[in-house]
C-alpha cells in the first residue's frame, strides 16, 4: 500500500518512532560495552594488545568495505523507491543483501581460525569481549539481511512504488549495522 510522505515531519520517522528507540537503545547498549572494553583494558593493556594482533585487521578492514558498500546499495534501493523504479530498487536491493551474505562469510572464516586457534570466548578478557560484541552484531546482521529479504519479496510483488516508509525503516536498521561495525572494528582490531 502506497503512502503520501510528510519528509519534513520529524515526529514520525520512517518505521515510526518505536523503530528509532529501538536503534537508539542498540547503539547505546553497544556503546556501553565498548566503553566497559576500553575501561577493562586499562587494567592489562599488554594482554589487550597482544590479544588484539591475533585479530587479522585485513579480514575487519574487508568486512567493513563489505558493510559499507552494502549500506550505499541500500541507500541506492531507498533512492530508486522514492523514483517509483521498482526493478532497479530491488536491483540495489540484491547488492545490499550481497554485501551483508559476503560479511558473514568472511566472519565465518574469521571465527573459523580463531577456534582453531584456541581463541575461543573463555581464553581472556579481551576476547570474551570480542566474541560477544561480534556475535551481537552478527545477529544484527541476519536480522538486517531477513529485512531485507522480506522488503526484496515486497518489491518483486509490487506493481508500482512499494510503501516507502517500510523501504526506509529496513534502510535504518542496515545503516545501524553499518554504524555499530564502523566503532567495532577500530576498538577491536586497530586502537587496544
């Protein structure tokens, strides 16, 4: 079903304002652990840092291209909705999903070699961390990546312009994945 928009109406944002608390309280719990790492830190910063070069940085650095490139893909998708072209939005729509199944098959990898190696959530503090903070964002991920399926679906039945406010809302919970790996990745792999 098709809405008319008010764009300038900041007092319902796309996916309503219950969606908006809900991405507010996920940054902020985020927040809260990465500033619970960085305060832990302080207490062995020499475990932290060696803890820290047994990341392999190239694997964060490609995954964070990965998650950026989808989220302009996405951003694309919401452009070509408001256009009414329907086929390239779910184009772009495919490209963002890509992106997200490319993530978490370089995780997969990663996580992969960090049990083999015995780097597993019980070996530091340090990695405790790392497990639980990558873990949510993974499941950010596929909560993401199953939005934007459902949205594909909806663009592959929908005969003129999708409703743009649902288009937007799935573009929002992405940009948020995007948002919390973009502080991920430097607090673990670059800074301790």
């Amino acid at each position: 079903m098709n809405q008319k928009v008010d764009y300038k109406n900041i007092f319902y944002p796309p996916g309503g304002i219950l969606l908006w608390v809900l991405i507010t309280v996920e940054l902020i719990t985020f927040g809260a652990a990465l500033i619970a790492l960085a305060v832990s830190s302080r207490d062995n910063p020499a475990l932290y840092h060696q803890s820290r070069l047994q990341l392999n940085a190239t694997f964060g650095a490609i995954n964070t291209l990965f998650l950026l490139t989808s989220g302009y893909f996405m951003a694309m998708t919401v452009r070509k909705v408001k256009q009414n072209n329907v086929k390239k939005a779910a184009f772009y729509n495919q490209l963002a999903m890509l992106g997200g199944l490319l993530f978490l098959l370089l995780k997969s990898v990663e996580y992969y070699e960090k049990i083999q190696h015995g780097l597993t959530i019980g070996h530091n503090t340090f990695f405790t961390f790392y497990w639980l903070l990558t873990a949510f964002h993974v499941i950010h991920v596929l909560v993401g990546l199953g939005i934007l399926f459902f949205m594909y679906l909806g663009m592959r039945k929908a005969q003129a312009n999708p409703d743009i406010l649902n288009v937007e809302a799935g573009a929002a919970f992405w940009h948020m994945c995007d948002l919390i790996w973009l502080l991920l990745f430097p607090m673990l792999y670059l800074i301790l």
